[in-house]
C-alpha cells in the first residue's frame, strides 16, 4: 500500500521555501519596518505569523528565523484562548522578540466587547496595554476565529485615524501599504488546510513583493499532532 502525503506543512518545507526566496534575492521585512522606509526598487518579503492558538507551535518558527537571520511580525491575542503571562507562552514570545521579530496585537474588539457587553476603545486600549507592559507595539491586525460572530476590521478602518491619534498605533495589517501592489500568500481551509491564491514557490518565481501570513498551529516538526 503507497502512503500519500496530503500536505506538507512541515518546518522543513518552509525553511526550503524561506531559503529560496533569499536565494532569489528577496529581503525579509517586518511590518514596522517597511512601513518606515518603503524604499522603491527591492523586492520585499513580509513573513507574518498570527498566533491564534498554541503558543507552543512558535517555537519551531523562532527557531528558524535565527537559523535563517530572518525577521517576521508576530500578532499575539490578549483575549484569546491562551494566557499571554504563562510561562512557557511567554518565554516563546520573548525568544522572537529578542530574535528580532517584530510583536504587534492580534485582536477582535468588537467581537469581544459586544458579546461581553463593554467598550469598543476601551477594550482594545486594555489589550494593547497589557500587551505592550512587556513589548514595544506599534502594529495590530484584527483577528476572526472560523466560527466569528463580529468582524472588527470594519470598525477599525473608520475609526482608524482617531485610534492611530489616540493609542500611538503606527499600523493595521490590512492597510493599502501591505495589500495593493503586494502577492498576499496563505494557508487556509477549503475545507481542508492547503495554500490560497498560489504557492510560495510560484510567489517568489513571480518577483513581485510578497506578503505572507501563516498560522503556528498549522504548522509542524514531525506531524500536525505533536503539540496538544
């Protein structure tokens, strides 16, 4: 009998495709950083990581990147299903930041404050807070489970000036900056986990800027259920 490999969402794999795109002369921003020079005439590779659950899945990541000296931008949820302040979970975070990866707020304040019946700012200034007593923040990117209720992105793109006034946000992962003119790469379920738009190999053959956000807890050593 022949064993078919479905996907292969293995570290290994995307440490062939992180190597090809610096082979191909691709330099690795992160998001703070490209939206402080955007310099014309390079092709920039934003490596994203959204950390919606198991914090224990970063550790291969971080890992890699200092193997690679390789940046990317970690979004952290606050209100989420994981605990920030836990011991292990902290140190992860404190392992990439200390790599020269970038940590930035991963939030659903609408969602939150209207199930849980509290303020929209003043939730998302609770989580930045809590946040930003151990990091430098300067970026957020709105978070929606499969199973979302509320989306926040709406409401923080018509409020987005007074925030950015109000809470010293430089940026959102939505913003114009990281979409036009950009090839947004993903995994993602359809039903099943595979990429969206195109692959990393066909990205990085293309040229053109890539952003690329993925999920840890996709993502694997050995198999996908080595991390509880």
């Amino acid at each position: 009998m022949t064993t078919i490999k479905n996907n292969n969402f293995s570290i290994e794999s995307a440490k062939t495709f992180l190597l090809h795109a610096l082979d191909s002369g691709y330099e690795f921003v992160t998001m703070h950083d490209y939206s402080t020079r955007k310099t014309l005439g390079k092709k920039y590779f934003l490596l994203r990581l959204d950390l919606d659950f198991k914090p224990a899945t970063l550790q291969p990541f971080v890992k890699l990147a200092s193997e690679l000296s390789i940046p990317f931008t970690l979004f952290v949820r606050v209100a989420g299903p994981y605990n920030i302040f836990w011991y292990p979970n902290y140190k992860v975070i404190a392992e990439a930041a200390k790599a020269g990866c970038e940590i930035g707020l991963h939030t659903t304040p609408v969602e939150w404050a209207t199930l849980m019946q509290r303020n929209v700012e003043d939730t998302l200034a609770a989580e930045l807070a809590a946040l930003r007593s151990h990091f430098d923040v300067v970026g957020i990117a709105p978070h929606r489970d499969i199973n979302y209720v509320y989306n926040s992105l709406p409401w923080l793109e018509e409020h987005w000036a007074h925030i950015k006034s109000t809470t010293g946000l430089l940026y959102h992962a939505y913003e114009d900056d990281f979409q036009k003119d950009w090839i947004y790469v993903n995994e993602g379920l359809s039903p099943h986990l595979g990429w969206r738009n195109m692959s990393p190999m066909d990205a990085i053959k293309s040229g053109k800027n890539i952003h690329m956000l993925l999920h840890p807890h996709w993502w694997y050593v050995e198999h996908p259920f080595e991390v509880e």
